[in-house]
C-alpha cells in the first residue's frame, strides 16, 4: 500500500470512532451490531437485521442516515406493497405545447443512498425481489430503459423473527445478496435501565455529520486495496468449503445437519469482512481473528441446515462455531 493508502487508514479509523460516538448518543448498548452495521458499509456491502420489536433496529438505521450526508429513504414492507412502489413507475404527461404525450419515469424510493428495508419478510417474493435486484447490480430497469442508483448505496433491512402470519420468509438465494445476517439481542440490565431512563425522559440529541458520500466511497476502494496474507486466503476457502456437506474433508456434522453449504460469495464476503474490521481498527492488513470476527454474521444465512438439525435444535451458528475452533 502507499503511504497516502495508510495515512488514510489512520483518517478511517478517525471516523469511524466519530460515527460510534455519534450513534452511542441515541443507541445504549449493542457494540457489536453498531461494529458489523459499519464495517458492512464500508465494505459496500448490505446487511439484515434480525431481533424481537422493541430493541432499535429501525432507531440504529435512522440514526445511521443522520450522520452521514448521505440521502435516505425508509420503505415499510406490507403485503400490498407492489414493486412499483419500490422502483417507480412511468407516468403519462403531455406537452401543452405540441398536445404529444410521452411517458416519464418517476423515481421511487429506492433511489437513495441508504435504504432502510424495514420488515422485510412482511411482503411477497415479488416484492422483495425489485429491491434485491438493485442490491446486486445497482440498477433499476423499467419499460426497457435502466436507470443507475446513486453511489453509495447500502440497504439496511430489518426483520422479526418471531412473527409467522403475514409473512414471507426471504429465499436463499435472495438472502445470499446481504454480505451480513446481524442479529440483535436483549440488552443487558444496566442498558435497559439507562434505556429507560433515556427514553422517558425529555433527552433531547444533537447529531453531527461525519462522512460525506466521497469519502464512504474513498473509504470503500480503500478497503480493497489492503493486502492479505496468500495464507489467510487459503484457509478462509477451506473454511468455506467445510461448509458444504459434500466436500471430501467436510466434518461428520456437517454431512449430518447441513443441507447445502456457503458458495464463492462467502469467502470473498470473509476477506472483505476481515479486512474492514482490521482497518476500523488501524490495522493495515487483516489476520486470523479479524475473519473470526465476521464468520457468524457471513455464514449463518449461507449455512442451510436440514430437517434433523431443526429436530435436534442444531442452528447454523452451532456448525459455524465447530468449524471455527477445528480453524
């Protein structure tokens, strides 16, 4: 790397200590959400964002989009929800001047820098499918024209897990597109008590901006360029595929509770994943516990377990923890 490259490093690492003050203005608690959330951004990735209500999954996406200068817009997912109503559609307008009528695209809310996807799994695969497709190529193709999304651009979805009725649970296949799966849980009693104390309250916060669109792309390339160890290549591949129940080294347990395992897209999530951490951590260049770190949240909606797992409460976070210490 260059000494500009390292130099801005140092000057990532600056900001990203200002977003985490910033954001623990409002959000009490949950460090490593707030770590994963941001380390997902500048790896110009999307993450899901699973928990029980009530524990301020949407407050931490609003409260992202208010430090940073970045547009954004909130989508709430019902069933009615048409996708139209995510991308846009085309208009009718005439020409008072000619009488000629042609048709105009109207902008949905999609086409913002941050999106906020909030539940979901609340609307059909139709739907959610209009807005994976711009997650994966970045644009949005209506009446035969494509329209470019702005950059940056980073979803941010949300979804309850203990909801069942009206709902509609995202493929795999979709579910591939999001670099993470971060769940959020219960706070601690000392959180919950200033939580509580915080909310009933006439707190009031002020939040101050800290990175523009520029500089999150500058910080994105930036993430690329930081090299890795040919070792550390090599054993986030064979971790990965120790996923897969048919690979000749796959563990007994993995042959046993695993339906299929975590494609290409995993390790190249894992190097991305291990290389954000180390920066945000002013580190030039990733190691063994920085892959550690990202492993679950990588894995956990790759890993697709089967029916025996779900008899024997085997989650996906349970083989992920074995492949981890066999690493």
């Amino acid at each position: 790397m260059k000494k500009t490259d390292l130099n801005d490093i140092d000057e990532l690492r600056k900001s990203y200590i200002g977003m985490r003050d910033e954001i623990g203005k409002l959000i009490i608690g949950q460090k490593e959400v707030i770590d994963q959330v941001l380390a997902c951004l500048f790896c110009n990735g999307h993450s899901l964002i699973i928990g029980v209500p009530g524990l301020a999954k949407t407050m931490l996406v609003n409260t992202i989009a208010d430090i940073l200068a970045l547009t954004f817009n909130r989508i709430q997912f019902t069933p009615d929800l048409m996708p139209a109503d995510i991308t846009g559609t085309q208009v009718i307008e005439e020409d008072l001047s000619t009488g000629r009528r042609n048709f105009r695209f109207v902008k949905g809310p999609i086409f913002a820098n941050v999106i906020l996807a909030d539940e979901i799994n609340r609307a059909p695969p139709k739907t959610q499918s209009a807005l994976l497709q711009a997650m994966q190529e970045y644009k949005v193709t209506y009446g035969g024209e494509t329209h470019s999304l702005s950059l940056p651009f980073f979803v941010l979805a949300t979804q309850n897990p203990i909801e069942q009725e009206g709902t509609y649970p995202l493929p795999e296949a979709q579910l591939d597109r999001f670099m993470f799966t971060i769940f959020i849980e219960y706070p601690s009693s000392e959180e919950e008590v200033e939580i509580v104390r915080t909310t009933t309250s006439a707190y009031e916060v002020d939040l101050e901006k800290v990175l523009d669109g520029s500089k999150v792309l500058r910080f994105q390339k930036l993430i690329r360029k930081m090299p890795v160890a040919d070792d550390i290549i090599e054993k986030v591949v064979r971790l990965v595929s120790l996923t897969r129940p048919n690979h000749a080294s796959a563990p007994q347990n993995v042959r046993n509770y695993v339906s299929w395992g975590a494609g290409p897209r995993a390790s190249q999530y894992l190097i991305l994943g291990a290389k954000a951490v180390a920066a945000l951590d002013g580190r030039y260049s990733p190691n063994l516990e920085d892959v550690r770190s990202v492993a679950r949240p990588v894995l956990r909606h790759r890993v697709i377990t089967n029916f025996a797992a779900e008899a024997e409460g085997v989650k996906s976070d349970n083989i992920i923890e074995e492949l981890l210490q066999a690493l």
